[in-house]
C-alpha cells in the first residue's frame, strides 16, 4: 500500500497508540504522541480523522491539568461540524461544558 491511503493508514495505527496511552493512565506520553498524530493529519487533510484526534487530545490535555490547551483542542474539533461524527461532536460538547470556567 502507497500513498495517501497508506499514509491514512498509518497514521489511524499511530492515533490508537496514542489513545493506548491514555487508556494506560500515561497522559504525556499520550499528550505527545497526539500532537504529532495531529501536524501529520492535518499535512494530510483528512477533516474527520482531525477532529477526533483533536477530541481525544483534548480529553488527554484535560487529564493533564492543561485546560486552555484541552479547550482550545476540543473548540476547534467542534468547528469541522458536518465532516466529523456526530457522535464524536456530542461527546466533544459535553467535555467542553465539563472544563472548568477560564
């Protein structure tokens, strides 16, 4: 496999490393790993896939105590609207409404 697809590919493989780490408690590894998940999605231009590596990079950021951060990360999975589950849109609108004030 080559190309864009391949690139997709490998890309979807390393996002869920990411969320592993996560899922293992290991926020900045997780943290890291998403932000480079996120320069190579957005090289690719795949609105979806963005938007839910924003959403989980944001959830991860959240753990972490860094909230302008996690809410500027969840603002901006929100404005891909229709190109992003909808149920991924739900779920980024009810972390952004669990942060606290800033």
């Amino acid at each position: 496999m080559t190309g864009h697809v391949a690139d997709l590919v490998r890309l979807t493989a390393d996002t869920a490393l990411g969320r592993d780490l996560a899922a293992l408690g290991r926020w900045r590894e997780a943290a890291d790993h998403l932000r480079g998940d996120l320069r190579r999605i957005q090289q690719l231009g795949v609105p979806s896939v963005e938007a839910d590596v924003l959403m989980e990079l944001g959830r991860v950021l959240a753990e972490l105590g860094e909230i302008e951060e996690a809410r500027s990360c969840l603002r901006r999975a929100l404005v891909f609207g229709d190109a992003a589950d909808s149920g991924n849109l739900k779920i980024v609108q009810s972390l952004l409404e669990s942060l606290p004030a800033g």
